[in-house]
C-alpha cells in the first residue's frame, strides 16, 4: 500500500516519480524529432506526413490536457498519472512496431492521450505535498533533473536510429515507465481534492468541452498542414477550417456556460494566471514551431548524423539542468515579474542567433551560441513561470491550473508547427523554384525534384546524375531550406519578444510569503 501522510520521504518519491513521469511526455517529443528524417525516408513520407507523426500526439496532448488534470484533482491523482503511464508505455511499443505512416500516426495519437495524464499529474503531485513556500525550489528541482533524461534521450536515441532503427527510439520509453510504476505503486501517496463552489463539482467530467477542443483543433491543424499540399479551396481543407473554427467557438462558449468546466475561464481574471499563459503561448509557440525544423536542418541540410543532431541540443539541457533549481528560487526570492520579462528577452537573441547559419555551417560558431542563449533564456523562464501558474490559483485547483498551462504551450507548439510549416513551404518553394530556374539542369531532373518538393529537405535526387549536378542540386535543395529555416527562426525571435512584453505588463511582482 502507498503512505498516506505526506513527509519528507513521500516528497522525495513524489518528486521522483514526477520527474519520471513528465520525462516520459518531454523525452518522447525531443527523441521523434531526432528521429523524424529516418521515419520519413523509411516510411517514404512527404513534410505533411511528417508533421503529422509529431502533431497527433501533440494535438490529443493538447486536447485532454484540461481533463487530465481536472480528473487528477476529483478522482486521485496518483490513480490517473499510474493510467496515463500504462497507456503511455503500451502506445510507445505499438508506435515502436509500426509498419506504415498511417499505424505510426494513430499510435502517436494514442501516445498523446497517456501524456494528457502524465504532464498536468506531475505538477499537481508536487503541489499535493509541497507547501507553497517550497513549491518554486522543487519545482525547479523537477525541471532540472527531468533535464537529464531531455539531454540523455535525443543522444541514445538518435545513436538507435544509427545502428539500428527508429523503432528503438520509442522503446526508451519502456524502462523508465516500468521504472515509474513501480514507484507510483509503493511509495507516492494518493491525493484527490474537494472542490468548492468555485471550482467544478467533483466527480463531473467535462465530456462534451473535451469533445469540442479535440474537433475543434484537429480542424484547424488539419486544415493548415494539408491547406499547402491539397490547396486552400479544396473541399477538404475549407470544410475542415470551417468545423474546426466553428468546434472552437463552441468550446469558449460551453466552458462560459456549463457548471462543471474543464477550462475554467473565471481563472483568467488573475492577471497573473492570464499573463503567464499569455507568455507561454507566445513563447512556447516560438520554441515548439522551430525545434520542429532545427533537427531536420541539422541531419538533411548540414549533414549531421542522428546521434549529432541529437546531441547538438545538449548546451541548452545541460545549462536548464545547471540553472533551473536556481531559478527555481527566482520568483520566491524576487517575485516573478523580472526573470518572465528577462527571460524570454535572452531566448529571443537565441532565436536570432539561428538565422545565422548557411549550408555547411560550423556548428560551434553558429548553432552552439544559439544554442546556449536559448537555453539560458528558457531556464530563467520556466521554473518562475510554472511557479507563477500554480500560487495564482487555490491549491484544490492546482491539477486544473497545471493541465491550463500546459494545454496552452502544447497548443502553441502545436498551431506553431503548422503555421511554420507553411512559412517553410513557402520560402521553401519560392528558393528551389528560382535557383532551379537557372541551374542549367535537364528538364526532367528538374521534374523529379519539383515533384517531390513536399518532401523539403527530404527531397530524394534521381539516380544516374553526375557529381557535379548532384553537388548542385544538394546545395540547391539546402539553400531553399535554410531561407525557410530562417524565416521560422525570426518570427520565433519575434514571438518571444512579445512574450516579455506581455509579462511586463501583466504579471505582478508578488513574492510567495516565507513562514
């Protein structure tokens, strides 16, 4: 049987096992990216199939995120994360056996309902045994040492893709779920809370606001990945647009009407609360739309290998892991306006250091300062910003908020990565049409590229071609990359500078008080 009273031992196990149980979710995101050039040229995918491998799980991430931790809070916290990591553990084995796109991308999905669980459940453990005087501190211990499995993962798991297969990259998930099970099950306790007249009743469920978020961002997605590669006035794009502007609009009405909602909207009123999902939209939006693109520069576009491409984010987790306990401390010592004003500030020179880059960039002058400025400017941010969610809400509201928040970075990255890709497809299109135009190539190897121009960097070169045009077409193919690449990374730049702004006017400046 779990403990019941909640002193220092079940705070370390509780602390571990949601360190565990959000590197499961945060692990996932990184290694499939790291992945996603093997997935395409095995799988034979074009970008928009690509996109979606990483958008299903994200967009029923995003979806039930509300429902997961609300559920968390009226049905037993620990109870729901133990479900999400079973079902977690058992999509990442069936993604591992894919044999299609399309089975690969239906266990994504089924990956991200498991991570719905897993992501608010951490935070709202923390908050279940912790005080608030020494939530910012363990917050940050979490974001630091989940650190440690984002650095480790994208290495391993690119070193699989290497010398094995991308399938093994979706079985690192395995140990460490086992792993936290065990703990789950004999050493955190269980915690479920009363939710008053403010809050939603306990026991409902918000089943038809979960129904309307899910169809409504699904059609919104749907129709900005396939709007490039069907058209924008096809049936299927318009139609899909439509119910899912119409699915979201229903939404925000249902949760203002209904008593019991998973999106509570009063919770908005806190300035704080508002100002920091306000930044995390902008901010994370930016971090989500060009991550997607940088390991795919990094292996199609530089020629790195997966392990490289893995291990070339390695800068940025180390200096989360270093700093991250110390932020940690930012916003109980100084109170949160500074460190979410300074923070993404530092992310957004980041941002813009990684247009920078050409084709065939050194990768310690270019991509490793970017790199370590985006690092440091998300570690100053996200443990305060975190800590600024959860002491702006009751502490019976703590799963809620927490599921809140991150719905909202998840959906950022998710409206991020579509938006980006059509910003990528364009200058994509526009650069390799123009330097095919006067390359001086036959014409039907012109065709055979522009045919496969939905595969961007992915693009496979005809065969029986000489050195010097599949030189050219290489640098060609680079060249139309990188232009998009850059566009991505400077409106990221943008976004971020837009998150500090939104902080400066909106987040105050209170400090937690110490006992």
């Amino acid at each position: 049987m779990p403990p019941t009273p909640t002193d220092q031992a079940a705070q370390r196990w509780t602390l571990a096992a949601a360190i565990l149980g959000s590197s499961l979710a945060f692990v996932d995101s990184t290694v499939v990216n790291v992945a996603l050039p093997a997935i395409q040229r095995t799988l034979d995918a074009n970008a928009a199939e690509a996109q979606w491998v990483v958008e299903a799980y994200v967009l029923f991430l995003s979806a039930l995120l509300l429902s997961g931790g609300a559920l968390g809070d009226r049905l037993g916290r620990r109870r729901m994360f133990m479900a999400g990591a079973i079902v977690f553990i058992v999509a990442s084995v069936a993604a591992a056996a894919s044999p299609t796109i399309g089975s690969l991308i239906a266990a994504r999905a089924v990956q991200g309902v498991g991570a719905a669980f897993l992501v608010p459940g951490s935070l709202s453990l923390i908050s279940s045994v912790f005080p608030a005087e020494q939530r910012g501190k363990a917050i940050g211990t979490w974001s630091a040492m989940s650190g440690i499995t984002a650095a480790i993962g994208p290495v391993l798991g690119g070193f699989l893709v290497d010398h094995f297969s991308w399938s093994w990259a979706f079985l690192i998930n395995l140990p460490l779920g086992l792993v936290l099970l065990a703990i789950c099950a004999t050493r955190v306790p269980e915690a479920t809370c009363n939710l008053g007249d403010d809050g939603a009743g306990r026991g409902a469920v918000d089943v038809l606001g979960t129904a309307l978020a899910t169809v409504g961002l699904a059609g919104v997605i749907f129709a900005l990945i396939e709007g490039p590669v069907r058209g924008w006035s096809s049936v299927a794009v318009s139609t899909s647009a439509a119910v899912g502007l119409a699915g979201l609009a229903l939404f925000l009405r249902h949760e203002a009407g209904t008593m019991s909602p998973m999106l509570p909207l009063r919770l908005f009123k806190n300035a704080n609360f508002a100002g920091a999902n306000l930044l995390t939209l902008l901010l994370y939006g930016g971090l989500g739309g060009s991550l997607y693109f940088l390991p795919l520069n990094l292996v199609q576009v530089q020629g790195l290998s997966a392990t490289a491409a893995g291990a070339a984010l390695l800068p940025m987790i180390a200096i989360l892991f270093l700093l991250s306990r110390w932020a940690g401390t930012l916003a109980d010592t100084y109170g949160p306006k500074r460190p979410l004003v300074m923070g993404p500030c530092i992310a957004a020179l980041g941002f813009a250091w990684f247009t920078i880059p050409s084709v065939g960039a050194d990768y310690w002058s270019t991509f490793f300062p970017a790199t370590c400025l985006l690092g440091l400017g998300m570690s100053i941010t996200a443990a305060p910003l975190t800590t600024t969610v959860m002491n702006a809400v009751e502490p019976g509201l703590s799963g809620t908020a927490s599921g809140v928040n991150n719905a909202i970075s998840r959906t950022a990255g998710l409206l991020a990565i579509a938006i980006f890709g059509i910003v990528m497809s364009l200058a994509f299109n526009a650069g390799l049409d123009d330097a095919l135009a006067h390359a001086g190539l036959p014409a039907d190897t012109v065709q055979s590229v522009v045919s496969q121009r939905a595969r961007l960097a992915g693009i496979v070169l005809p065969d029986g071609l000489g050195e010097a045009e599949r030189q050219t077409l290489k640098a060609t193919i680079g060249a139309a990359f990188v232009a998009g690449f850059r566009w991505t990374m400077a409106i990221s730049a943008a976004l971020a500078l837009l998150s500090a702004a939104a902080a400066w006017r909106m987040v105050g400046n209170q400090r937690v008080a110490k006992p």
